[in-house]
C-alpha cells in the first residue's frame, strides 16, 4: 500500500461558496496549502476580494463574487468560472445564513432567505456544475462537499427555525444527490461543523467560557480541524466515504 499520495490535492481546482470568511476560508487555505486552484464566492464583491488577495499568497486563489441564493447568481458564477477551468474537481456548497427570532413573529422573509441560500443553492449549483465535475472525473472521482452543521442533526435552544430545517434538509439532500452522482464518478459528500469562529455563529466566534461547558473537548474548532476534514474528504483518502455527513465539532453532539 502507497499512501504517499492519499491526502494529496495537488494540481486540482475548488470552487467554494461562501469562501471570504468562516468556514469557508478556512477549507479554502487548508486546499491552497495542499497545492489546489481556489476559487471562491461570496455576495459581497469587496470582502470575496480582498479574501482572494490575502489567500494569494498561499497559492492560485480567485474571487468570483456572486449571490448563489438566486438561479441568476448560480449561472453568472458557473459562466465567469468556466472562463478560467474547463473542468471542477472540488465543489465545496458552504454558503449559508441564519435567522432567528420568536415562534410567533417569525417572518416568511426569514424562512426564504435562509432556505433559499442553505438548501437551493446546493442543489441548482450543483446541477450546474455536473458537467464540469464530470470532466474531471477521469482518473479520480470528483467531489461535492456540502456544509450543513451539528444543528441539523440536533437542537439547541436559540428560535432558528428555519435555519435548523435547512440544514437538516442539507443532510438528506447530500445522501439523495450521493445516491444519484456516484454514478456518473462524483462523490457527495457533507460536514456539519460545531462550534467555530465566525461572522455566523457569534457565540463561537467570542468564545465564551460558558460556551466551553457545552463543548466535551474544551475548545471551540481551529481552522486545521476544519480543514483537515475537508482535505480528507476531497482527496483519494475519502473516495469510499459516499453520502455521509461527517460531524466536526468536538463532541458536542455526545452532550446533547
């Protein structure tokens, strides 16, 4: 057995929404670092930016702001990507929102916003970029990795609803594609993310010791647990891992 090149990525392309900040950085360095051609999405053009000119220095890393929420915003970004690649390896759908207020007053515009974002956009993009993915499945398979997160696999006590709905409907949506697209050589994929620093998940991002208690590792997640398993799962390390959504969130689930 040679496992001298099982987590290597070199000479492969990512696209990754979502890609300016959070989570989404984070996979996006760990892949530059393993040798990969990023590129990144996000809505707002001057943050998707400035990311790319900071990434840059690690390796090839483009910024093509779009909004994935709209079928418009998918197809614009599938046109300006395939002006650099004529093929994806590594399609990484992490953008995501959140909405939460009171049962009673929550409002349709939270419920579309977020199901829009979280759930359509993986799937249209996806469709999207089939033919793409497809291209480079010739001497190894092609990779879709979804970004749910611990919340659609259990509860917490924050009035997210439509944001707990969506990223349940992320991990059954990731096994129905699987299901489809091991077929034609592209295997899906999900991570669903504890506690991480973030725009998104504030208590996270401020770390709390409250927060810690909750937490059977004693630490919010790193940038390297992040991009770890998203290296893993993108590389011939991962290939046999179909449909599955992997839990990166230092235990908490076991707590809950």
């Amino acid at each position: 057995m040679d496992i001298s090149h099982l987590f290597s990525l070199q000479g492969r392309t990512a696209l990754i929404t979502g890609g300016s900040r959070g989570i989404g950085r984070m996979i996006a360095e760990g892949f530059l670092a393993q040798g990969v051609r990023v590129y990144i999405s996000a809505r707002k053009a001057a943050a998707c930016d400035e990311t790319a000119a900071v990434l840059s220095k690690l390796g090839t890393c483009v910024s093509l702001p779009a909004d994935v929420s709209t079928l418009d915003g998918i197809n614009d970004l599938v046109a300006r990507y395939r002006e650099h690649e004529s093929s994806l390896d590594i399609l990484v759908n992490n953008a995501g929102a959140a909405w939460a207020a009171p049962f009673d007053e929550f409002p349709e515009s939270g419920w579309d916003k977020v199901m829009d974002l979280n759930v359509k956009s993986v799937f249209f993009l996806t469709q999207a970029l089939k033919p793409d993915l497809m291209a480079a499945a010739e001497d190894h398979l092609a990779k879709v990795i979804n970004v749910a997160s611990i919340d659609g696999l259990s509860m917490h006590p924050y009035e997210t609803y439509s944001y707990h709905a969506s990223k349940a409907a992320v991990i059954h949506l990731t096994k129905r594609m699987a299901r489809r697209l091991i077929g034609d050589r592209i295997a899906v994929t999900g991570i669903a993310p504890g506690a991480f620093p973030s725009a998104m998940n504030k208590d996270a991002r401020d770390a709390p010791d409250s927060i810690l208690q909750y937490i059977p590792a004693g630490r919010i997640g790193e940038p390297e647990d992040m991009a770890g398993v998203a290296i893993y799962l993108a590389s011939r390390a991962g290939d046999y891992v179909v449909g599955s959504t992997i839990p990166v969130d230092g235990g908490v689930l076991l707590a809950r």
